[in-house]
C-alpha cells in the first residue's frame, strides 16, 4: 500500500481510503476490493488483477521466449515471424494455465506462508477456488489447441508435457516430498525450448539438446537461493527444501555448486562453433557476475549472499536469451 494510503488509515483506523488501479500488496497480489467499499468498477478491477496474478505472468513469458530460443537455434535469422508469433501465444497460454493450477493445489500452503499469505486465494478474493483449477485447465486447452492447430504435433506435444510436468509432476506430486523436485520441475522450461524448436523442424541436433540442459541446470540453483531466504516459511508449510531440511548453509552451498557449473556449460556453444563472439561476450560478461556472487556464497554461505544469488539469477537466462538472439541475427 502507497505511504498516502498507510498514514491515512493511522489516522483514522475506522475510516477506509479508496484504492487506485494498481495497487497492490508487498507480494503482489491485488488488494481486496472489499477492503474498499463495493463499487462495481472495483470490484471488476481486483477480480480481473486477482485473475492475472494467477496466471504468472513472469514465468509464462519467460517460458515463451525459451520456446523463441528453439525457433532462433532451428531457423537461425530466417525465422517466420508468423510461427514465432503463434508459438509464444500457445506456450503463453499453456505455461499460464498451469500456473493457475499450481496456484490452486498449493491455495492450503499459501495461506500460511508469508511470502504467498497475499495470493488471491489464499485471501479468497476467487470464490470458488475450483473457478481458478477450470481457468487454468481451459487456458492450456486453448494452448494445446492453437498449436496442434496452427504448428506440428511435436511442438503440441512438448508445450502439453511442460504443462504437466509444472502443474502435476512437479506441485502436484514431487514439491511437498523431496527437497530436490526443483530438480524435475527445471524440465517444463527444456520442454518450452523444445516446443520452439520443434515448431520449426524434426531433425534433432546439438543446439538445442545443449540449451534445454542450460534451462535445466538454471532452474534449481535459482530457486534454491530463494529457498534459503524463506526458510522459516517453508517449514511453517511444512515444505521439504533443502533449507528447511538441511539449513541454511548446506542449501547456501549447494546453491552455489549449481550456479558455478551452470556459468561454464553456457561457454559450450561457443567452443563448439555452433555461436560466435557475441555471444561468448555477452554470456561471459553476466556469468562472471554469477560466478563472482557464487563462489563468495559457497565460502559465506549466509541467506543474504543467497538471496543476492536469487535476485543477480533472475534476469540471467533472459540474458542469455538476448545473447544468443542478438549473435544469430548480427551473423
């Protein structure tokens, strides 16, 4: 809530100041419109914004650009902008409906952790949950439909196992048993990658075998920097991560070995001959970065180095994205 807003309450803890469009709590689930009267338009904005943030979003573009990665290592510069185009809306789709169904099977844990406490269903903000399980289902079937429509069978078939892997394998089945399911859940990204790949051709080769494992190894390292941060909330939840299992220095630790792995497998391509030198400069330039902040929290395991690791990894697979985007196109 904006400090206008917060100091308006204090003064009059009876009194309820109006939202504006776009507010949002610390977690980034929409305010509930309750909260501020039952003005229809309002009521229409944070059931719409609660929807959105179902979905997420981050996470569903950023697995639509890994499916245009397939495309770039497939086509190289000559790429249909058409297919590209129809390819990112059906991965959107599928990744964000699956996301909303992850979002439903995880609504119990939600509500009693705090970083998840502000979702929409954990404040009930959608009633009935189902509505949130059928949203999801139907977004991925519209999904799998554009593609099987639209670009090739195989292409449909790996955007449809990413789904599953995310929504079903992964939170469904592996997320409250084992610390180590990030490992699995790092797959529905490959798939994506796969899916792009695939929407341009069926012959196999090394490119993009090489960056579906890239998408892999980043996954858990990622995540398990913000396992460590959230420790306490994991075992409120009773969540089985390697923070919560094995604390925080061993989770800190392991975070860093798959960071510092990760850094030289993405120099592969280049020593290959399958990317130039831009591309080299760019992933070496940001993997540095990571391998710098790694190597300082395998020897500091602290949760703040890892947490620091979460926020430098986050834009670091979109980078390498970009990396791979720009060589191929300068080429």
């Amino acid at each position: 809530m904006c400090p206008r807003r917060l100091k308006a309450l204090k003064q009059n803890q009876f009194s309820i100041a109006r939202p504006l469009p776009g507010d949002f709590t610390s977690a980034g689930a929409p305010i509930p419109f309750w909260r501020f009267g039952k003005s229809l338009i309002y009521r229409v904005w944070y059931t719409v914004a609660a929807y959105i943030s179902l979905f997420k979003i981050r996470s569903a573009t950023l697995n639509s650009f890994s499916a245009l990665v397939g495309v770039l290592l497939a086509a190289g510069s000559g790429i249909s902008w058409g297919t590209a185009f129809i390819l990112f809306v059906s991965v959107w789709l599928a990744a964000a409906g699956s996301g909303a169904v992850n979002s439903y099977l995880d609504r119990d844990i939600d509500r009693v952790m705090r970083r998840t406490s502000q979702r929409p269903l954990a404040l009930g903000i959608i009633k009935p949950s189902e509505k949130a399980l059928y949203a999801g289902i139907f977004l991925v079937i519209i999904g799998l439909i554009i593609s099987g429509v639209w670009l090739s069978i195989l292409t449909t078939l790996f955007i449809a196992s990413g789904a599953a892997i995310y929504a079903f394998v992964y939170t469904m089945w592996l997320k409250r048993r084992t610390p180590w399911s990030i490992i699995v859940g790092g797959l529905a990204g490959s798939c994506a990658l796969l899916a792009g790949y695939f929407s341009v051709t069926t012959s196999f080769s090394l490119p993009p075998l090489l960056f579906s494992i890239f998408v892999f190894l980043w996954t858990p390292g990622h995540f398990w920097g913000l396992a460590v941060r959230t420790k306490e909330d994991n075992k409120r939840a009773n969540l089985p991560t390697l923070s919560a299992i094995y604390g925080e220095r061993i989770a800190a630790k392991w975070t860093a070995l798959a960071n510092i792995v990760l850094v030289p497998f993405s120099i592969i391509p280049y020593a290959l001959g399958l990317l130039g030198e831009t591309y080299l400069f760019i992933s070496l330039t940001i993997g540095l970065i990571i391998l710098i902040a790694n190597i300082r929290l395998y020897f500091t395991p602290t949760a703040q180095k890892a947490w620091m690791v979460f926020k430098i990894s986050s834009p670091y697979l979109a980078i390498v994205y970009m990396a791979v985007a720009i060589d191929i196109f300068l080429v």
